[in-house]
C-alpha cells in the first residue's frame, strides 16, 4: 500500500450501477522488501486500464489491510486480472508479501454517496 497519509482523507465517490469491484483483503509477512516500489507500480499501471474508477485502501493497527478496486464493468476486471505485470506482482505476493488473502469480486446494484457541505470561507457562525 502506498503512502497515503499526504492525500486528503476521501473515499472513492458513488458511481451509476451497475459496476463491479473487487476486494482485496489481506495480512502481510514480517518481510516487505519491494512491497512499496510494486504497490506503487500497480496503482500506477491500474489507471490505464479502461474502465478503472478508483481505489480505496485502508490498514487496521493489527495489520489487516483492505483495497477495494472499482471497474465499471467485468471486461475491465479482467482486462486488469490478467496483465502481465499485475499477475508477476500477484505471484510474487504468494511468494514473499502475503501470510494470507482473500478475493472477492461483485457486482454493485446500489450506490450512493454522502460528503458533509463546508462552511463559506469567511463565514463565522453566530
């Protein structure tokens, strides 16, 4: 997961159903060597996929982390599962990076979204 903390804090907005995303949950090994330089390279790549809307990612403090993709439809998916490089970067996770993961992948047939209005700047209450 990449550095995140310098972003501001938002989740990815609502979209027209129907559209698909893919949940990602996992917990890492001790050893992440090369983790950050390829999750950077897959959020990179991830965006030139057609299709692609966004991502989300979050990490508890006992190391369960939680990537959600969105695609807006299953052509995209799979556009995304079978690149070359992402499938490298998925061996290689088996290999070094994941104590454990699951997949599970569905279709959105309801989304909406809510963000709280700010204030006017220069307005001060009461």
């Amino acid at each position: 997961m990449s550095d995140h903390s310098k972003l501001p804090v938002a989740p990815v907005g609502a979209h027209e159903p129907p559209y698909y995303v893919a949940v990602f949950t996992s917990v890492r090994t001790q050893d992440q060597s090369g983790y950050s330089e390829t999750d950077a390279r897959m959020e990179e790549l991830v965006k030139d996929v057609p299709g692609f809307l966004g991502m989300d990612h979050a990490r508890t403090p006992g190391g369960l982390s939680i990537t959600v993709g969105y695609f807006r439809d299953a052509d995209s998916l799979t556009e995304w599962r079978r690149n070359a490089e992402h499938r490298a970067a998925q061996k290689r996770g088996r290999a070094e990076w994941y104590e454990s993961y699951t997949l599970h992948v569905a279709k959105v047939e309801r989304s909406h979204g809510f963000t709280r209005e700010q204030a006017p700047q220069g307005t001060t209450a009461g």
